[in-house]
C-alpha cells in the first residue's frame, strides 16, 4: 500500500483575558465523584473543570422535594481545570476508584487525567483514533481499561496505565456500511455495547472482540447505551424519540418507551437494574422514571422533573439534585423529584386552559404531597397512566382515556443553581491587512486582535462584526499566510509549510517604532510566517546557539589534537577520524528518514553541504540586491529569456535576498554533496554570512549575474575558469560519494543540528587548523524585528497524514515553556522550521506574479520600448496594446517602482546632474488604473484587486504632471529596422539571437524586441 504522506504544522493560540474558572464554550460530559463530590465537566473548549460541590451526594431523602429541604447546599466552588485537548471534548468518565479521568476528543485522541495528581501535566495520551472520538465506556471503577468509539469505526479497549491498545474491534462487524461510526457506548465487566447512525445496537465480549448479538428496532441514530450491572438488560436512546429496553437473555426487545416527543439525547442511571434512570432530549426535557414497583417497565412512574430552554446535551443526579448540560457554557442545578409520590387525579375538564398556563397543581399545605398530574408522563401508548402523553393529548383520546387534561408542565422550570461559564470566542474575521482579525464571543462583544503581537488590540462592544471589519479594512491585497478558526472558544492560527511564507509587508507599513524603522532600507519587506515563527521559538534558538558556540569549540580542540598526534589527518578522507561523540543522537526507532528535496516539504530542493552553510545565512548585506547597493533610485529589471536555465540555491535564503529577485525560475535537480566545494574561496573556510555578496561586488556583478554565472558552472563543471583545485577534489570525492548519499537525517529539528555538525566535522578534516564558522545563522531583527509574545500564548506542533481526521498533536507548550521542553521540541519541530530557526532557510516556492500591460496616457509620453514595426501580413495589435512593453512582476511590487522604470526608460538620469537635484519619478510622473490615479505606495496585487477587478492583463497608463521636462532618450523617438540589444560580455553562454541584459541594466530584450521579465525592488 503506497505511504500516506504527512506534513508537519504549527499552531499557536493567542491567550483570553485572565478570567475565572469554567468553560468557555457548550459543555458536552458530566460526572459525579459521589465519594468526593465533585463535579467535573468538559466541554467544545477542550477544556476539563472540577467543581467542589460542598455537601454530600447522598441518596434522596424522604423530604418533601417540593418543600425546602433542611440542608442549604452552598454556591458550588470552581476547584482546578485543565486545557485537555485541542478539539471539543465529547464524553467524559471516571475510573479507577474515581482517581483518573478519562477523555474523548474530536482531536482524535483518549487522555488520562489524575485530578488529585500535584503534577501540571498535560492529560497523558492513553489511546488514539483516526477520526473524531465519540463515546467512553468504562466496566467499572476496578476494572484497568476503558473503551472508546469513534467516527473511524472502530472500537478499542485502553490499558488505563499506559499500556496502549487492548484489543480492536470493526464496528460494523461483518457488515460492510459507510455508516459504522458508533455515537454511544456502554460497558460492564462481560458486555460491551455500541451503536449509531445505522439505527442498530452490537453488543460484543470485550475479552474476544467478538459481535454476541446485535438488535435492530431503532429507525433513527442511537444516542446513548445504558447495561445493567448484571449484563442482562441494555437500555438505548435513540433519535426516534423512543427508548428501547433489551433482554441478552430472550434476545430481543421488552419494551419501547414513548414518553419523549423529541430526539433523545442522553441517559444517566446509578441504580443497578437501571430501575431508577433520567433521560433528557432536543427539546431540553428531562424526565424521571421509576420502575422499582412496576413487574412491567412500561407501568412504572414517569415524571417531568425540569425544562430547559436548550436541548440537554447530558444529565447526571444524585442525592436531592440533577445537573443538566446545554450547548451553552453554564451548567445547571437541579431540585430532584420523589417518584415514590402519588400521582395527583386528573382535573377537572372545565380547568384544563386554565391549568395548562400555571404553574403545576400544588395539594392542601395540611394534605400529603403529591406528583402534579400535568407533570406525569405517559411511559407508552399501553401505559395505564390516566393522563396525557407530552404535549399532545393524542394518546389520552386515542384509548379512551377522557377528554384532554391539559398540556404537560415539567415540575421545575429553573434551576436552585447555575454554574456561570465564560464568553468564548464563536466567529473570526481576518481584515485585508492580514495582520489583524476581529473576533466575537458568545455574549456579541467584538474584539481587534494581532496576530503577530499575540494581543488584544481594541474592544468595539455588542457590534455587528461586519460593520466594524467595514470601518477597519483597508484597501490592500496581502496573501493569505495562516489559517484561523476558533473552534474551542480560543482565536488560534494555524501554519502550514506550504504557505506560512506567502505574505510580506512593507516595514513601513508594519507599525514599527520610528527606533526599529531606523534598522530598516525603504521599501524592505518583513515575511510574516519567519516573523513570528521567529519569536515563538525565541528561547529554543537561543539555546541551540550556546549548544553550537560549545559544540565548535569542543570540536576545534578535538581536531587539534589529533592533528598533533597525527599530522596526516589534513589528507585523510574527510570525517574519517573527528568523534562524532558530541553529536546528538540520532533514534534508531525507523523514524529518521532519507534526506530529501525539502523534508516536509515536497517539491523543494535539497539541502546541500556546499551551499547549506553559506548562501541563505542572514546578514545585513545578505539580502540586499544590487540595484539596492548601487546608487540607483531605480528597480531592477531581470530577463526570463526562454532558453537560459534558472538554478535554486540550497533551501531559500533570506526573503531579501534571492528572494528580492523577481525572475520566475525554476529549481535545479538535487545535487549531491560530494559534487559541490565546501566554499567558494580557495581555501575552503566557511564564509560569513555577508561574504558572497561581498564577492558579488567585488566582481561588478548583479544577483542575476551571480545566479547565470552559478547555473554556468553548475552545468559545465569543465570551464576554462574552473579551478584544478576542484578537479582533483572530485576524484576523491567520488570514492566516498556512495557512502554520503547513504547518510540519512532525522526529518526534525534534530536531522538539521546533525547536518550542521556533520558539515563542521567535514570542514575540520579537510582544513585543520582554520577557523571554524558558525552556521547556526538564525534572522536577524533587521529582518524580522524582535517581538515580545505573551508567555501564556499556547504553541502547538501537528502532524497531518491522510489517514486521520485532523492533525495530531506532536508537541503541546507555551512560549513560557519553550526553553524548558528543548529535547522535547528537538524530536517535534519538523525539518522545514528547524531550517528556518536556524539557518533562516525556507521552502522553495515559485512566487507570484501580476502580468501588465505599461502604455502612456493618451500618447503624451513615448512608449518604454521602442515600438514593433509593423509587417505586411501583421495587423494592427487588437485594442491597440501590442507585446513591446507587457511586464511580469512580484505581486508586490509597488507603483513607485513602476514609475521608477517608466522614468529610467523614457528620462534617464543626467549624469552631469547633482545627485541632490534628482527629483524622485513619483513627483513627476503619475500612474493610472482604470482611469483612477495610482497612490504610489500601492501594490500591484492591490491594483488588480481593487483597481482592475477583471481578467486578462491589468493596462497601466502614466503620465506627466507637469513638475519636470521629460528628455526622451533618442532610441525611443524612432523606429529603427536594425536594431539589437547586445549582450553581455561577462555572459557569452547568451546565444542563440537572446538578448540579455548586462548586469546594471534595468531591463531585457527578447529576440523578438518585446519585453519579458521582472522588475526587481
């Protein structure tokens, strides 16, 4: 079966406000630690609570319920919480002697909690499923494990202690059906119960796995499982508004109960025949019934005990009260009823409108007490009960049972006590500017967030979130980078290796303190997925640079002294004798895997030895391009001629260096490492991170001469300027290239700190003696300015792979723990981030580009290339737009830069001028979009968008404003039938009729005189 593939991700959860204890979203389980009382719950928060209920649960008392009761419970007491999961939780149960807690999440996984623990651990993971978990069963609070189903199918019996999978059952059994997920659950020591969408209920032996039986009569999703303490009876809810009771013994179904007019949703009994059991459903009625005095259940007492005003999600009693859950975050408390009551006489016919709008019937004060007749229900159309079924009076006249007695009304309509949760988060709005979000909680407050300070902006009140994201949006165009959702009440943001670095901001535009702007050249971007991911891991990437700064100095010492004792070690075969002893040790559990193009990140390039070290390190100079060293206030203009070949560095430096080049390329074939010098010096040592741009300028060359010259040697290795040097190192090389390509790294964090060493060690052998470079070469702040995350902003680590649901939690912290879980973090972090964190290298990714169209406006200003000459069999160009100036360029490239072009082409600069006279293009020259004046701060991403608004290219026209005289440049008044665009004479590779630019030039000409390329800021 082919490898399911999977991806790594990372998701961090910007903190709430401090506020009291309790859930922030619908609560979804209830139990009772009777010995203790205690009341947990969780809930669509993930969250887990333990409330101190301070009095006892004991047995209902013979009081009069509807009397005070002598004891006066006090206001229930928030006790501890934990963040369990990071999925809504769906069922909850205690075990072991009610000293562990178990969970089931829609994150797809079973943890144990130990609420009596000092410990603050995350719930321990005991089990785990492919898709959202549904129901737990636990057999008792003796037994040693626990069952679980979910939407996968299957069920599966955990070792409470840790010991993982028990047994595992198909759900379906021998049934192939696309509805086999199970929604409920029920267990004992002998029997093990399950059922679902498929309306049937199977019950199994937990000890073989094997289907015992399996019951159909349901006609709608089965909701809950009740088994009897003995095994023999099992008690379903189901959709069908019906509750069926089963006999294992005579193998089929005693009795359907018909006292709910809605779907039910959830059973609770402690009694051990389940004589005594509450049931609640959609409509928010729980009801109580009572069968101890009845040989048949459907004779037994039924009775309205409360109404909610949502449907109840779960109910649990004990002792005098019942607790109900919502889809609401509180949590209610109930008075219990006395079922022994009798049940009042029906009333009088000439009172029934009247009676059906009171309050429930109420007996002489001096009289027994007794069940109000409108607060009884009919168990079943067979049922002897003289009143009326729920809310309709269907049943009564249909047996003859006399005239309508009034609709039913439960004996509570509000709680003794509510158990006030908090306001989660329910909706999310990301602004245009991608750096803010609007949020709203369940109380309509609408909240401002960013998303790179991890903060609370600003509070707009009970507002519409439309309206204010209307106020707030400003008219930009920036990718989308993050994913945000705020699914367990939090606002989280997700990153995904395939587009975490897809948006960038102009640091002007960033909200940078005027101090931290001064760090920054006009117009430098800032990549918001480095920026943050950056600081999230703050303290790990400190910790990895002392651990490199003491592992080189180790190892420099180390090959010292070897070299003393063996003086031939500089000719030994490289890495043959340094001690590999200080590494860090690499699993041998199979889950290391081969090197590859990327890691995690399919389609990227490999990571080289050669270039992994050098080129893609941060640097004030490394990302500055050479249009940007020069002098120049104009953009550079980059060829894509079609026969030139584009190479990709080793992984992608910084976004400002490379990655400020324009030009669409496409990445070279994975080199191996053995073809490829440690340096581009002579010597062999490790450059800085500046130092290949320094060269680039010391040779005169552009970036794009750098990459053109890069691709030449790496396609023609045999070059008349190839240095012998490298020659003879191939021939060595070569013995021991089958043994490096076999070397694999792990695909974490770690896999990147062993290349690293791997490399230094290489370095050593080869060069003993010289210095040894760092190249644990993390983003500089002149990059990505340093930011201050709040400690409790939570961080998760996920993995994705296409036989699960969701992504499954690799590593769960905050940014205060962060420099506590570092051995933790070095098996999680995939290899994509670590390449970031540490050597500032990210996923190759081809980057997007807006075609256009450049013309003057109304043929006042010359044309920025000299136009085509018209042939005899060509036409005139439809609507007047030929191919001589279409331009491709970074979607955010902004219209200054334009203007800067346009100014270069049809005005170039007078170089008698003074420098202080020149007069920036976008005092004199204005662009147009749609007939609509171009701010020169815009995007071209921002124009299409809003400006533009249709297919095809986007047509610019510019124009003068009158501000400075424009002196065309002679080649542009002209036609000129033998005109040629020379080519570079540091680039003689350039044939075939291409044209190219030489390496100060702002454009480039195909062959066929029209321009293709990009405009480089």
């Amino acid at each position: 079966m082919a490898r399911k593939l999977s991806h790594q991700r990372v998701t961090y959860v910007l903190p709430l406000p401090d506020a009291p204890g309790g859930h922030r979203l619908g609560v979804n389980g209830l139990t009772l630690d009777r010995q203790n009382s205690i009341l947990y719950s969780a809930g669509r928060d993930g969250v887990i609570c333990s409330w101190d209920l301070d009095f006892p649960l004991t047995p209902l008392s013979s009081a009069n319920p509807f009397s005070s009761s002598n004891r006066k419970p006090g206001p229930t007491r928030f006790k501890t919480q934990v963040q369990a999961h990071s999925h809504w939780i769906n069922d909850i149960v205690l075990t072991e002697n009610n000293s562990a807690l178990v969970s089931a999440s829609s994150d797809t996984t079973v943890r144990l909690w130990r609420p009596h623990s000092e410990s603050k651990e995350v719930p321990e993971r005991i089990g785990k499923h492919t898709d959202y978990v549904k129901a737990l069963a636990s057999p008792g609070g003796q037994a040693s494990w626990v069952a679980s189903g979910g939407l996968d199918h299957k069920l599966y019996l955990w070792d409470l202690n840790g010991g993982g999978e028990i047994l595992n059952i198909d759900a379906g059994g021998d049934d192939t059906t696309e509805k086999g997920s199970v929604y409920a659950l029920g267990a004992v020591s002998s029997v093990l119960a399950s059922g679902g969408p498929e309306n049937v209920v199977r019950v199994w032996d937990p000890r073989s796995g094997k289907l015992v039986t399996k019951f159909v009569g349901h006609t709608d999703n089965v909701r809950d499982i009740l088994i009897n303490q003995t095994g023999d009876t099992i008690m379903t809810a189901s959709s069908d508004e019906t509750i069926k009771i089963w006999s294992l013994t005579a193998g089929r179904c005693m009795n359907t109960l018909t006292m709910h007019n809605d779907s039910v949703w959830s059973l609770y009994s402690d009694h051990p025949d389940l004589s005594v059991f509450y049931s609640s459903d959609r409509s928010g009625l729980v009801a109580k019934t009572d069968t101890r005095n009845s040989p048949d259940p459907e004779q037994g007492t039924c009775v309205a005990a409360l109404q909610e005003h949502e449907g109840v999600v779960k109910v649990v009693a004990a002792g005098d009260f019942i607790w109900t859950a919502t889809p609401k975050s509180s949590i209610n408390r109930w008075r219990n009823v006395d079922t022994e009551l009798e049940i009042e006489a029906p009333p009088d016919p000439a009172r029934t409108i009247e009676s059906a709008t009171t309050e429930p019937a109420k007996s002489s004060e001096n009289g027994p007490k007794k069940i109000p007749f409108n607060s009884a229900l009919q168990l079943s159309a067979a049922s002897t009960l003289l009143g009326n079924s729920p809310f309709s009076s269907a049943s009564s006249s249909e047996t003859g049972l006399g005239p309508d007695p009034g609709l039913t009304i439960p004996i509570h309509s509000l709680p003794e006590e509510s158990i006030e949760g908090q306001h989660g988060l329910i909706k999310c709005l990301m602004l245009n500017d991608r750096k803010r979000t609007l949020t709203q909680d369940s109380a309509g407050e609408v909240v401002l967030w960013d998303l790179l300070k991890c903060l609370p902006v600003q509070e707009f009140g009970k507002r519409h979130l439309d309206d204010v994201a209307t106020e707030l949006n400003t008219t930009e165009s920036i990718s989308h980078w993050c994913t945000i959702d705020v699914r367990t009440g939090r606002l989280s943001v997700i990153l995904e290796p395939n587009r975490c670095f897809d948006a960038e901001v102009y640091a002007d535009e960033a909200g940078l303190s005027e101090a931290e702007m001064s760090q920054f050249r006009d117009d430098q971007r800032i990549n918001l997925g480095k920026w943050i991911l950056r600081w999230l891991f703050a303290p790990l990437v400190d910790e990895e640079i002392r651990r490199d700064n003491e592992y080189r100095e180790t190892a420099v010492a180390k090959a010292e002294e070897l070299a003393k004792l063996n003086p031939a070690l500089g000719s030994s075969a490289p890495g043959d004798d340094i001690p590999r002893s200080l590494g860090i040790p690499i699993s041998t559990d199979g889950s290391a895997g081969t090197l590859r193009p990327g890691m995690d990140f399919p389609g990227s390039p490999s990571t080289t030895g050669g270039f992994g070290i050098h080129i893609g390190t941060p640097s004030s100079a490394n990302y500055l391009s050479t249009s940007m060293q020069s002098n120049s206030p104009f953009p550079n203009f980059e060829p894509e001629t079609p026969g030139s070949v584009q190479g990709h560095q080793d992984g992608v430096p910084s976004s400002f260096s490379d990655r400020s080049d324009y030009f669409s390329r496409l990445p070279n074939p994975p080199q191996s490492d053995d073809k490829l010098p440690m340096s581009p010096s002579d010597s062999g040592i490790p450059q800085s991170p500046a130092e290949p741009d320094k060269e680039e300028r010391k040779k005169g060359g552009s970036l794009f001469g750098k990459k053109f010259r890069m691709d030449i040697k790496k396609l023609g290795r045999t070059s008349t300027d190839a240095k012998p040097m490298i020659q003879e190192e191939k021939i060595e090389e070569s013995e021991v290239s089958s043994i490096k390509e076999e070397k694999t790294y792990e695909s974490n964090i770690n896999g990147v700190i062993e290349k690293i060493r791997d490399d230094y060690e290489e370095f050593l052998s080869a060069n003993p003696g010289q210095e040894l470079v760092t190249t644990v070469t993390p983003s500089l702040e002149t990059e990505t300015p340093r930011l201050t995350i709040p400690p409790r902003t939570a961080v998760f680590i996920q993995e994705e792979t296409g036989d699960t649901a969701v992504a499954s939690d690799l590593y769960r912290g905050s940014v205060q723990h962060i420099g506590q879980d570092i051995e933790r973090l070095e098996k999680a972090i995939p290899y994509w981030l670590g390449e970031l964190l540490l050597k500032n290298q990210i996923p190759f990714k081809e980057q997007a580009k807006v075609a256009f169209v450049l013309k003057p406006f109304d043929d006042t200003l010359p044309p920025v290339v000299k136009p085509e000459l018209p042939t005899a069999s060509s036409g005139p160009p439809p609507n007047g737009v030929n191919n001589s100036s279409r331009l491709n360029a970074n979607r955010m490239l902004r219209a200054k830069k334009v203007l800067a072009y346009v100014a270069e082409r049809i005005d170039p600069p007078n170089p008698d001028e003074p420098e202080a006279n020149v007069m920036p293009p976008e005092e004199y020259l204005e662009l147009y979009c749609q007939k609509m004046l171009v701010p020169p701060n815009m995007t071209l991403a921002t124009m299409r968008t809003h400006l533009w608004r249709t297919s095809g290219d986007m047509i610019l026209h510019y124009k003068t404003n009158g501000k400075k005289e424009i002196r065309p440049p002679p080649s542009l008044l002209g036609h000129s039938e033998n005109h040629v665009v020379p080519s570079d004479p540091t680039t003689p590779n350039a044939t075939n009729g291409e044209a190219t630019a030489p390496p100060g030039s702002i454009h480039s000409m195909t062959n066929s005189g029209s321009v293709s390329g990009s405009i480089a800021t």
